[in-house]
C-alpha cells in the first residue's frame, strides 16, 4: 500500500468560468485546489482552509478586485507570507507595478502558456515557502 503524496493546496480566484474549467484540470494534476470567484467566495474559502499558494486574478468582477484582495491578505499575519500568483489580460508596466505593490510575489500575464503557469506556481512555491512538489 503506497503512501499517497499530499498536493500542495491551491486557491485560484478567477470569475472566467472557462478560465476556472481550464485551471481545474490542467493543475489538479499538480495541487490540490479550489476554485472561487469573487471577493465574497474568496473569504469563505480563505478561512476554513490553509492553503499553500494562491493563483490570483487581477480584475475581479464585484466589490474588490485582485489587487484589494492581495493588499487586504498582505495585512493580515496569517497570510502575509502565503505565495501569491497574480495573473492579469492587462501587460502595461502600471499593471505590473500595482500587481507588485499590492503585494503579489509573481505577476503573469494572460494568454500564458500552460507550462509557464505550472512552473511559476511550483518554482514560487518552493522559493517561499521550501514546499516541494512532486
């Protein structure tokens, strides 16, 4: 009887419903995650569970977007150091730079290629928090 190896667990937050089919599938492989799709599901989801890292979408539709919900995490102790991924449709450097001073430890941009986003999550992961994943 082989030990199962524990996945890493992921939170995307994404409100593109086929973004959130796609990242499903193509990182269940890799991490054990949970999808959510605004700021009121990302504090439902944030409490109860510890997650490892978080794959972040920077504009959210509702209330707050990704950076408020990057800056709001950075604050608290509990999370001022859980990896964060920001991903983003928008490329010009301001983007970039208030994705950075939000508080995100990578930003990427969308379209990104499936390999990149795997080997950003996995390399921030183990770069801040020394999780390896299998």
């Amino acid at each position: 009887m082989s030990e199962e190896v524990k996945k890493p667990k992921l939170l995307v937050v994404e409100d593109d419903y086929e973004n959130q089919k796609f990242l499903q599938i193509f990182l269940k492989r890799k991490f054990d995650l949970e999808i959510c799709d605004s700021s009121e599901t990302f504090y439902e989801k944030l409490e109860p569970n510890k997650f490892n890292i978080i794959l972040m979408d920077i504009s959210l539709r509702g209330k707050k977007d990704g950076l408020q919900l990057t800056r709001e995490i950075r604050e608290m102790p509990e999370y001022k150091d859980l990896p964060v991924v920001g991903l983003s449709a928008h490329a010009f450097q301001r983007d970039k730079d208030n994705a950075y001073n939000a508080g995100v430890d990578v930003f990427l941009t969308k379209p990104v290629q499936n390999d990149v986003l795997l080997e950003t999550l996995i390399k921030t992961l183990e770069d801040k928090s020394g999780i390896k994943v299998q």
